[in-house]
C-alpha cells in the first residue's frame, strides 16, 4: 500500500486553494477593497451588476487588475 507524501509545498498548496475558491459576503468583499486602498466610488463601479461569487480570488485579481490599470 502507498502512501501519499504529504510535504509542506503539498499541504500549503491544498490550503491555497480552497482559501482562493472561499467565498465571502459583499460586504467583506467591498472592506478588503477599500483596505488595499481603492475609493468608494471606484469600489461601486466594480461590484455594480455583479454576476460573479465573491472569492479572495476574485479580490486578488481585482486589485491586481485595478492597480495594473493605474
């Protein structure tokens, strides 16, 4: 019988995943924005006519594509 090998690389990256895909309220979701330093107004803008689920993935590619934007 095998065993699979649980490394450090392999548990953090099983735990990144599921953190990514978690999701979190509208509300969470606006407060991490405006904690990364984007206005109100912008932040509106983002989560006006929203279709997608609120997921840290989703926060982390929004900032990156704010700032890249900038």
């Amino acid at each position: 019988m095998k065993f699979k090998e649980y490394t450090t690389a392999n548990i953090l990256i099983g735990i990144s995943k599921n953190m990514a895909n978690k999701k979190i309220s509208k509300k969470r979701f606006m407060k991490l924005l405006q904690a990364e330093g984007i206005q109100r107004n912008e932040i509106n803008k983002i989560v006006e006519n929203n279709k997608e689920k609120y997921t840290y993935a989703r926060l982390y590619n929004t900032v990156n594509e704010y700032y890249k934007e900038q």
